[in-house]
C-alpha cells in the first residue's frame, strides 16, 4: 500500500494527475459525488472506504491498470451513480405533477 496513504496528507489531486482522470471519474470509481474530490483535494481528511479505494488506485496506477478499476466499477455501478441522475429525475415537470 502507498505510504502516504498512511497519513491524511494524501495527495488526491497528484494520483489523479497521474492517471489522467477527471474529478468526474475518480467519483465513480469511489462511489461518490465529484464535490468529495473536490473536498478530498483541498485537504479534507481522508478515512475508511475512500481510503481503501485510494490505496487499491493508487496500487493499480503503479502497474498500470487504473483504467480497468474505472471501466469495471462503470459496468458494475448503478445507471444514476454513472449518469449522476436520481431514479425518476428524468420526468418532466409535467409528468412529475400528474
């Protein structure tokens, strides 16, 4: 496991930068919404789950398979986790008052 994943200094931004993803995809791989990136990069504590992910991401990167994490994670995620959309939010207005 990376070291630095051993303290709450973990450089979230830099792991991202070297796997070239976006905010975006680094949310679906951990499940979560890209405002916890955003907060997890501007120094936010990282612990639990996120934690764990980052550790098996950053392992991947070392070997060159973070994309596959990415790729299995959107094939396995739920339709709303990777379109960011709520079940039924897609309705109109109309639809919605009816």
């Amino acid at each position: 496991m990376d070291q630095a994943l051993d303290t709450n200094s973990f450089d979230v931004k830099a792991l991202r930068d070297r796997i070239g993803w976006t905010q975006e995809q680094v949310a679906t791989y951990l499940g979560v919404n890209r405002s916890v990136i955003s907060r997890l990069e501007a120094g936010q504590p990282i612990s639990g789950p996120v934690r764990r992910l980052l550790a098996i991401l950053s392992a991947a990167a070392d070997k060159g398979i973070a994309d596959t994490l990415l790729a299995v994670r959107v094939a396995e995620a739920p339709e709303s986790l990777v379109t960011g959309t709520l079940a039924g939010a897609e309705r109109s207005e109309g639809e919605a008052a009816a």
